[in-house]
C-alpha cells in the first residue's frame, strides 16, 4: 500500500540552486489528476495538478509513491461543456518531496508521450 512504510523523498531546500533539468516550459494547472500503476494489483490514487508540460507533470498527492514507479496517469480538465475532458498519459515516478505544512507529497513525472484525448 502507498504511503507505508519508509517513502524515499527529496529536501526540497538542498536543491534549489540547481540547474534546470526540464525539456519544455510548463503551465500552471490545477486540475484532478488519477494516477493507476501499470503493474501489480495497488489501488488508484488521485491528486491536483501543480504544472502540466508535453514531458512531465508535478501533482501533490495524500500518500507517497516510489521512484521510478510507472502509472497511467488520467487528467480532469474541467469544461464548460456537458463533460470534462479526460487526457491520459503513461509516466514514471521521478521525484518525490514531502511538503509542509500540508504534509502532502509533491510528485514529479515525466511522460514517455504527449497526453492523449480519452474516449
């Protein structure tokens, strides 16, 4: 179960004087966002869209996740229209930062593919 157990994250502070590591600009975007492992039985998890890019996306989520863990990751954008839009992606766990004083989890994934419009 997510969130057990040791979770390994980052000091957020240790690495701010860092060099840019993104491939592309990214948009501030605060949408529901699910995330669904592609391997094992492990339940779907849900979280908020920090700031979405074509590479990667940064949500805060309740529980950890493991480095490296790939998952669907399904975005809500909310619409005007009749329904929202559902965007999908496959990503990989990158980075992981506990934040305070919320006591959520800042995570960071890069996306093999651009997001694709869901039926």
């Amino acid at each position: 179960m997510y969130g057990s157990g040791p979770c390994k994250v980052r000091d957020c502070t240790a690495h701010m004087h860092e060099p840019e590591r993104r491939r592309s600009r990214r948009f501030p975007l605060k949408q529901l966002a699910y995330m669904r492992p592609l391997e094992g039985e492990q339940e779907t998890l849900s979280g908020v869209t920090q700031n979405v890019s074509k590479d990667g996306v940064l949500l805060l989520a309740e529980k950890c996740l493991p480095l490296g863990l790939r998952t669907e990751l399904v975005l809500v954008l909310e619409s005007r229209l009749e329904r929202s839009i559902r965007l999908n992606g496959t990503c990989e766990v990158r980075r992981v930062e506990q934040t305070a004083p919320e006591g959520k989890y800042a995570i960071a994934f890069s996306c093999d593919q651009p997001f694709a419009l869901m039926d």
